[in-house]
C-alpha cells in the first residue's frame, strides 16, 4: 500500500483525491489547499485528514507520493519541498512556469532517486495509446501531418496560464508523444479576444522534419470540441478526445498515370476501433503509484513534460525567416537567427547560437556550445569542435579547383568538385571576414586574427594573422598571450 497526498483540491486535485480514494493500491492520508473549507470538505469526503500547509503535512504524514495540482506559479517551491522530503511526485502539467524551474525539478529528483513525472492526461486516454499502437505499428505509412483541435468556453478556474501553457500544451505533448521526437521549429500566431492580460487564442504550427503539425486552441468558442486528425500516405484517422472514438480511413487501390502521379482513388475502408473506454485519471495515477512501487519509468517523464512547455514557450529559438532542413539535426538549446539556411544532413550540437544569415552546407558538423556570428557561410566538407567561435563573415570554402566550368566548358557539377576537408578544433577563435581554405586543420585554442586568409594548418594554441596567415605567437584557453608550453596563465590554471 503506498501513502499519498494531494495538495490543491480545486478543480483537478479534488479528482486525484476521489481517484487515489478509489484505487486499490493507494492510501489518501491528507488533502491539503489553502483555502481550509475546501481541504476540509475533500479530506472528509474520503476519510482522510485536512491541511492548509504543505510543509505542515509532509513533516506529520508518513507519505510515498504526492499529486500537485495547484497553480502553475507554486509548481516548482511545492515540488522542490516534496522531493527534497523524499516523495515522489506527479505534477499537474505544465512542469512549471519556466524552463529553468523544470529543469530544477528534474535535477532535483534525479539527486533524490524519487518518481517525477507530469500529468499529460491524454497519453492515458486509451483511444490515444490504440492510435500510438498502429502508428508505431505502420497502419498509416509515412505520417505526413497531424491536426488538433482543442476549442471551448473560457474556464474562470484558471488564474495565472495562457490558453497555449493551459490547453495546447495537451496537444503538444501528444504530437511528440505519437511522432517520437523532438520538433525543430515552432510558430505560434495568438492574442487576446475576450481577455485583456492574456491569450486566450493560439494557431500553433510545429515541424517534425518531415511531418507537420497544427493545434487550433481557445477560449472563445462556445461548444466544447477536444478532436485530432492524422494523415498518412496509407490512410487517415480521426479521434474524439472526449467519447475516446477512433475512425479510421484505409486507403485502398489508387491508378497511377504514366507519369507516376496518383490519378485517382478507390474507395477508403472505414473502421470504427474497438476501444475499452476508461477514465484517463485512473488509469494515470495507477501508473503513478506502479511507478512508484515497482520503481518503472513514468509514461510521461519530467525530460518530457520539459519537452512540451518549450513548444508550448516557443524556446526553440529557430526564428520563422530561417530555413532549416527536416533533414537537418539541432541540439537542445540550438538556436538559429534571421534568415540563415541550415541544409540537409547538417549536424549542429546542443546550445549552439547560428547568426542572422548563416548558411550551412550540408553534411557540416557542428559540435555543441559553439557560436556563429552573422553573415558567415560554411561549406560541405567543414567540421567544427565543441566551443569554437565563429566571427562575422567568416568564409570555409571546400572546392580544392574553384572553376564554375569544368574543362570542356560545362558548368561543373557536385561530381566534378574537388572537396578538401576542412576541421575547426575545440575552442578555437576565428576572427571576422577570415577565409578559410580547403584541406585547413585548425588546432584547439588556436586564434585566427580577423580578415586573415588561412591557407596552412594552424597548430593547437597558435595566433595567426595576415595574408597568408603566420604565427606570430601563442595564446592560452583563456585568449591570452602565452609564451611556452602548455600555454596556460594564471586564470587557466585556476
């Protein structure tokens, strides 16, 4: 038997106390809010006892876990006091109010070795996990797009979230949920109708790389319609949050014409799915509480309630002119300004910062925490290590014969290129407008001057400059002068 609590009984924590009252494997032992009449009249509803101080609680109560259901504000303080007492915790979603305070949760757990996990209801809604099957499972073939719609009436219970960290972040869970991973861009059009201090209408657009997908979220409709759509090249499905039906549409024989265009369709197969309809709470916080018990991994992580509230914050950081390749893989944390090209096949590490018009050819490799500056273009054949610095303007070439025409007058193709491998090693500095050539090793720590051609192999720790650049010295990690070996100055050594 595992001991928890609530704190929140408002409208989703009085839900968890009739749940965990329900469940065979759960003792309630405390209700706690802090209005006193509402923990009053939910602890004696389920024969438990009231609070009106969380720490009050934690300190009297032998507990196992905790459900929060409280405002989004006192997410992480209450979270952080639970794990660091030892319990393990179910969050309502979001995780928290920013990222920075969702990755204090995580941290904070991890350091506790406690259950942390988010209360993404809708991964528990078995219409969900039935659809997820036969996605995993290639029912629908290459999944192109999915489109969600989560529309209502303004709820007067939610004080401190917009509609996107309220609402669409139910979706947004869902889209990575079904697609596996990650997305690399994020554009959200919302504003305020009815509310003056916050939106309470969003049109969210999230690329996979390859796969679409949209929510439409308010609070300004006056029917309730919570429903999502998934197109694929071998059919179509659409499901009901609400009634957990799911429909779906199997494409049957399609005529194809002499160019290889579909010309028309034959007749879809419709299916109603059999699901086994049950209440998503319970089946979520049963999970919780095996979870807990048997030491598993939560459906719903706290790396993954992480993931949602940066879509749901927009903190990807790829900004809407730039044009980043589905094909292309960012880091974490990656951020790519105005108008720069990421191309396919491109590689860039975790808590990188790609300028305003950079272009990135494909097959580059990048590695992570390395800074590009504007207006710089780096082409096929280039590597760059970890913390390396890119000036603005900075040019790598790659073509060893650079001819726009081939011998007999043909413009040359990528087969007649004569690519040089070019590599940046870690921390290393280039300075604005320097040009690399092709075939160029730059050592760690070396320092390029800026407007330097750089026509030779820099040694690890050099500083060069000129046209053709030479080494007029060397340099620590720090960037300063440094005489001999190891080439480090006090601050280094530190």
């Amino acid at each position: 038997m595992i001991n928890v609590a609530v704190i929140g009984a408002g409208n989703m924590g009085k839900h968890h106390a009739r749940v965990y009252s329900e469940l065979p494997g759960a003792n309630l032992v405390a209700v706690c809010d802090s209005d006193e009449g509402r923990a009053k009249t939910v602890a004696s509803r389920h024969n438990c006892k009231p609070y009106t101080d969380y720490n009050e609680m934690l300190q009297k109560e032998g507990i196992d876990a905790v459900s929060i259901a409280v405002p989004t504000k006192f997410h992480k303080d209450i979270s952080l006091a639970c794990i660091e007492n030892g319990n393990s915790v179910l969050v309502e979603k979001p995780i928290a109010d920013t990222v920075e305070n969702a990755e204090m949760l995580i941290e904070a757990a991890g350091k506790k070795n406690v259950t942390l996990t988010v209360g993404h209801l809708e991964r528990f809604n078995p219409a969900v996990q039935k659809l997820k099957q036969m996605i995993d499972s290639g029912e629908f073939g290459k999944i192109n797009s999915i489109v969600a719609k989560r529309v209502g009436a303004f709820p007067p219970q939610i004080k401190d979230a917009n509609v996107i960290v309220d609402m669409a972040i139910h979706d947004i869970d869902i889209f990575n949920y079904l697609i596996g991973r990650a997305p690399v861009r994020v554009n959200i059009n919302s504003g305020k109708a009815l509310i003056n201090q916050r939106d309470d209408f969003a049109d969210i657009l999230i690329d996979y790389g390859r796969i679409n997908a949209f929510v439409q979220a308010n609070w300004i409709t006056p029917v309730k319609i919570r429903n999502l759509t998934v197109t694929g090249d071998k059919g179509y499905a659409e499901l009901n949050y609400i009634t957990q039906e799911l429909v779906v549409y199997r494409s049957k024989s399609m005529e194809i014409d002499n160019f290889n265009d579909v010309v028309k369709f034959g007749t879809p197969e419709k299916s109603v799915i059999e699901i086994n309809t049950e209440e998503p709470l319970k089946l979520e916080l049963a999970h919780f509480l095996d979870c807990v018990g048997n030491g598993k991994k939560p459906l719903v992580t706290g790396e993954d309630g992480l993931l949602a509230l940066k879509v749901a914050l927009n903190t990807f950081g790829i900004h809407p002119t730039a044009d980043v390749s589905g094909k292309a893989v960012l880091g974490n944390g990656t951020k790519v300004w105005h108008h720069s090209h990421i191309r396919e096949e491109a590689s860039i590490g975790e808590n990188c910062v790609i300028g305003k018009n950079v272009y990135v050819d494909f097959a580059v490799k990048i590695g992570n925490n390395v800074k590009i500056q504007n207006n710089t273009s780096i082409y096929h054949g280039t590597e760059i290590g970890d913390g390396a610095f890119i000036g603005t303007g900075v040019v790598f070439t790659n073509d060893k014969v650079p001819r726009a025409t081939t011998p007999d007058g043909n413009l040359k193709q990528a087969c007649d290129w004569s690519i040089g491998k070019t590599c940046v090693g870690r921390c290393a500095s280039i300075g604005a407008g320097s040009i690399i050539l092709p075939d160029v090793k730059i050592g760690e720590y070396a320092m390029i001057g800026a407007g330097s051609v750089v026509t030779k192999n820099v040694p690890a720790h050099a500083l060069v400059f000129g046209n053709p650049a030479q080494v007029r010295g060397y340099v620590c990690k720090c960037g300063r002068r440094a005489e001999k070996e190891p080439y480090t100055c006090e601050r280094c050594k530190k």
